[in-house]
C-alpha cells in the first residue's frame, strides 16, 4: 500500500545536504530564524527595499550552507507561489489613483507598487518555509513548536495531520481507481455527483478511523495530555545562526523604517 | 494455578439494543496462549474491549488481578493489559515509531530513561530496533504490525490481545510475525480468523459464536473437528491437515506447551 501510494505527497522531507550544519541546528533555532526573516518581510513597506534585499541575502546564505539548490526550492514552491501571485496580479487593475502606461494595458501606480510588494513579501516567506522543511523533520518542528510554547493541542492536532495525511491520500488514490475501474470518466457537470459520494464516503470513513485512533489512544493509558520525550538542547551553533540572522535584517529594518 | 483473565456470565448490549455478549464464562491461566475463534459479528471485538476497559457490560470480569470495575480500576487495567489493535494505521499515531513505543511507557509514569530502555527493549523483541526513528508511514504493513505489538510490549503488559494479528498480511510477513509472537513469554490472548496461525502458535482454542463460549479445548482437537467448525462458520483451508501440523514439527512448540500445562495440572 505505502508503496503505491503518496506521489500527492513526494518533494516533502529533508533535502540537501542533510549532514550539514542547518540541518543540525535545533530545531527551535531554524524556527525562530527563518520565521523571523519572514515577519520583518512581511511587515516592511515597500519603500524600504534593502529590508528585502537583507532578508534576500539571509535566506540565500541557509540555502547555500544546507546546499538546497534553487531547483529544489522552485519546486517546492511552485505551488504556493503561483497561487499568491494569481491573487496579486489584479492589484494593479482594481486600485485607482495615478495611472501608468504598460505596454496596450495601462494600470495604476499604487496598484503596480502593491502587486511587486505582496509578491516579494510572499516569495521571501515561501522560501523561508520551504527551507525549514527541506532543512528539519516535521516532528522535529513539531518538538520545537512545543518547546517554543505553542498550546499543546495545536501541536497535537499538527501531528495528527501530518501521521494521517499519507492514509487519508492512500484512501483517496484507491477511491479513486476504483472509480476508474468501473469506468467514471465524468463529461458532464452532471455527472460529478459521484465524486460528491466519495468525499462523503471519505469523510466517514475518516471520521471513524479517529475514534479508532481515540480507542488505540486510551488503551494505552492516554488521560488527556501526551507526554513528551524529547528534550531539545540549545548549543552555541544555535546562538549564532540566530544572531546572525537577527544581525543581518532587524537592524536595517530598524534604520529603514523609522516612525 | 492463578488466572489472568476470568469472566463470568459477561453481558454487554449496544445503545441500538443488540446484545453482543450474552453471558461469556471464560477463564486463562498464567502463561497460557489462547485462540479466540469465530465468526464476524460474534462479539469478538466486543468481548476484546471489555478486558481495556473501552467497553463496559455487567457480569464479573476480573482481568490482571483487577476487578474491573469503576475509573481507578480501568487506568489501572489499561496498564496491564496490552491490546493491539486489529489495523496498525489506528495504533501508530504518532510522528515516529520511538515517540509511539514511548507512549504508553511515558503514559505509565515512567522516567524518560526508564521509557527509553522499554522502547530499544519492546523494538528488540519483534526485531524492529532499526527503525526507531522512522515515520509509521515508511514502513511495510507487516513491519507496522510488528510495531504496533512493540507498542504495547513496552507496557510490559501481564496479558497481550491481539485482534486479527494476521489481517492483510503476505505469507512471508505472517511468518515473520509468527517467528516474533513465538519468542515472547507472555500470557496471550488472540483473536484470529487465520486458523492454521492459531494452530501453530496457541495450545487452546475458544469459539465465541453469537455472544457465547461454544467450545474451549486444546487447539489441535477443535480445529480437528470439522462439525463444531462448520456448525459455527469456521474452516480450515482445503487440505490442512492438523494432525500433521503438529507431527511435523510445526506447531510442535504449542504441542509442547499443552503437555506441560496438562502435566502440571
């Protein structure tokens, strides 16, 4: 089954040189750093564009120490970055104010500075994201998200998504042949009823499946939290990533964007 | 000889009014092997969550020295008694299989250290020790059947069930699996539809058939009579011959046991 299954879910997972020292870092580091890049991104207007080009180099520098190459970054993101720039590309026809001539279109100013803003804004952050998954385990993120106290059930619920998404998609990929076999190939609107039923087969089934998981929980002793085994352990190298980071883009974020 | 597991006259009804358990007499014995045969909707799974305490019905039950009665007595009956569940996917829930074998250690009130030597113990012991750091959903139906029994090994539990060990398992799984439950000293209750593995591991055999116990005997005499199998929805496969099963060597270990169990009665 696991070897049929879960090409939905391939390009997930460490990637890399996966001895290198971004990939040893704990974990609670590469979470504070990379989602600090992200925030002073997202919260910097556009005026102050060296903020960018910092958070830019800082990013750029964990990639090159992990060795994730931008093949691998690009097609990581290639589902996410599409999707925000889809949303984005309007902007410069929906807002008003100062009109500029693009070629035959001719769009607003305002709207034109808005759509390069969210998309720097929405690269930089899908870089940063994509880095920590190519960079640490997603239990090791979940032990740093709970050492970094995130409420325990977020935590929990994470990591049942994260054990459950590879069954749930096998159940999807054998719905879905055994669809195939008896020949659905929808044409119609009409006819997509069908995949209705199985959304809603789907949906039972999984509903049952966790109180099997709860039953499975209790038998062994489960009375409300779950206990944790990992201890993390904070070393010098993880000091210095983060100050390095910090060094790199709070200060000119600072200078750049005085009240 | 003092038993693990004694139920008398063990009732149980669903909301919906069907009575799966109606009146269950059963007792085992320290260090015994016990198949749980039957067909489906027999009460297997019903009877098998009433020794976790995930169900509760009226009659006696006393399971692992716990009268099982009241809150306090299940948590206590939980740790006691190891059930793996019938499907790995349900039991393995969490995001790697040392965190899943700690689980229940943990759960126990034990130290992190202490939890650990469980987990290299309890993986050890179904020869699964390399994959401590994998994800469940890396790994083979059979090897996350073997995992799923490290689960609760860990518990050091006094009585082990398990629930269709041998479900969507291929041949050479199943034998690998066998290997395994073979090795482990434990009292084991084993609900199975498969029953030349229960043959070869078990040396007695009840049938549980509409809510009751219909026979309990030595393994290799109820699987020999055909009328009692047939009569309650059961068979061997066409050609398994049991009596050879235990001349030949195979099984020869259940045989084995059965006689010093009747010797030291």
């Amino acid at each position: 089954m696991s070897g049929l299954c879960n090409h939905a879910l391939q390009g997930t997972g460490l990637t890399g040189n996966t001895g290198s020292p971004v990939h040893r870092l704990d974990p609670r580091a590469k979470v504070v750093g990379l989602l600090g890049v992200s925030l002073v991104a997202v919260t910097t207007p556009l005026s102050a564009w060296p903020v960018y080009l910092a958070c830019a180099t800082a990013l750029a520098g964990v990639a090159a120490l992990a060795r994730v190459g931008p093949r691998t970054i690009w097609r990581r993101g290639r589902f996410v970055i599409p999707l925000v720039l889809f949303v984005a590309v309007f902007l410069p026809f929906v807002r008003g104010g100062e009109q500029v001539e693009l070629g035959p279109l001719s769009v607003s100013a305002a709207g034109l500075a808005a759509f390069a803003a969210v998309s720097v804004k929405a690269v930089l952050g899908t870089v940063s994201a994509i880095l920590l998954g190519a960079t640490t385990t997603f239990p090791s993120t979940l032990r740093a998200l709970e050492a970094l106290r995130l409420p325990r059930l977020l935590v929990l619920i994470a990591g049942f998504v994260y054990r459950y998404l590879f069954v749930v998609v096998d159940e999807v990929q054998r719905m879905r042949a055994a669809l195939a076999a008896r020949g659905y190939r929808p044409r119609s609107a009409l006819q997509a009823g069908a995949v209705g039923r199985v959304a809603t087969a789907l949906f039972l089934r999984t509903h049952s499946r966790g109180e099997r998981v709860y039953l499975a929980m209790l038998s062994r002793g489960y009375a409300g939290s779950v206990p944790m085994l990992d201890r993390l352990r904070f070393r010098a190298a993880d000091v210095a990533f983060v100050v390095t980071i910090a060094a790199l883009v709070v200060p000119i974020r600072i200078v750049e964007v005085l009240p | 000889m003092s038993c693990v597991l004694s139920a008398r006259d063990l009732r149980h009804r669903y909301p919906d009014g069907r009575e799966a358990l109606r009146g269950v007499a059963l007792s085992i014995s320290h260090g015994e092997r016990v198949a749980l045969l039957g067909p489906n909707g027999a009460g297997k799974t019903t009877f098998v969550y009433h020794l976790n305490g995930l169900l509760q019905g009226t009659g006696e039950l006393q399971v692992a020295g716990v009268q099982v009665d009241g809150d306090q007595a299940i948590r206590e009956l939980r740790s006691r008694v190891g059930l793996v569940f019938q499907d790995p996917d349900d039991q393995l829930f969490m995001p790697t299989v040392r965190e899943d074998v700690a689980f229940g250690p943990l759960n126990q009130g034990l130290t992190r250290e202490q939890a650990l030597a469980r987990v290299e113990e309890a993986l050890a012991a179904v020869r699964m020790g390399h994959a401590a750091e994998r994800a469940p959903h890396q790994l083979s139906m059979g090897e996350r059947r073997r995992v799923a029994i490290a689960t609760v090994l860990a518990m050091q539990p006094e009585l082990l069930v398990l629930d269709e060990p041998t479900a969507n398992l291929d041949p050479r799984a199943r034998r690998e699996l066998l290997l395994v439950l073979d090795e482990i000293q434990r009292t084991m209750l084993v609900v199975t539809h498969d029953l030349p593995f229960a043959a070869e591991l078990c040396e007695r055999a009840v049938i549980l058939s509409e809510g009751r116990i219909v026979a309990d005997g030595a393994c290799a005499s109820i699987l020999a009579d055909e009328h009692l199998l047939a009569r309650h929805d059961l068979e061997l496969p066409a050609g398994f011959d049991v009596a050879c099963l235990v001349s030949s060597g195979r099984g020869r270990r259940a045989h084995q046991r059965l006689k010093l169990a009747s010797a030291e009665a």
